[in-house]
C-alpha cells in the first residue's frame, strides 16, 4: 500500500499520470491500469475530478 499525501489542487492531475482507476468497482480493464484507489473518501473537496480515470458523476458522496 502507498500513501501519499498531496494537495487536492493537483490530485486529479496526478491520478490521470499515474494511471489510477478510480472506479468504486475498479473496472477500467486496460492493461496500463495497473493502480486502483482504496479509499474513495480521499477525493472529497478535489475540484478536478474530471481528469481522474474513471471519474463518473454520482449522487453517492465521497
């Protein structure tokens, strides 16, 4: 497990680089999704969730 701890400012920007699948269910099945986000609640208050694999808009709340 790797924790880091970064501003919410440039996490979206880093999940994109790193290629972490970011789905509740970790579906994104191309080969260079190597990563999964563990803790969901983690992205609470990052403004660019867009740029994050696997983003979709949800009623759920972080």
């Amino acid at each position: 497990m790797l924790n880091i701890q970064m501003r919410a400012a440039v996490t979206g920007f880093w999940l994109r680089h790193w290629k972490v699948d970011c789905l509740h269910d970790h579906k994104l099945s191309a080969p260079e999704y190597l990563l999964w986000l563990k803790n969901h609640q983690t992205l609470y208050g990052v403004e660019n969730l867009e740029l994050v694999p696997g983003y979709q808009e949800s009623t759920e709340q972080y």
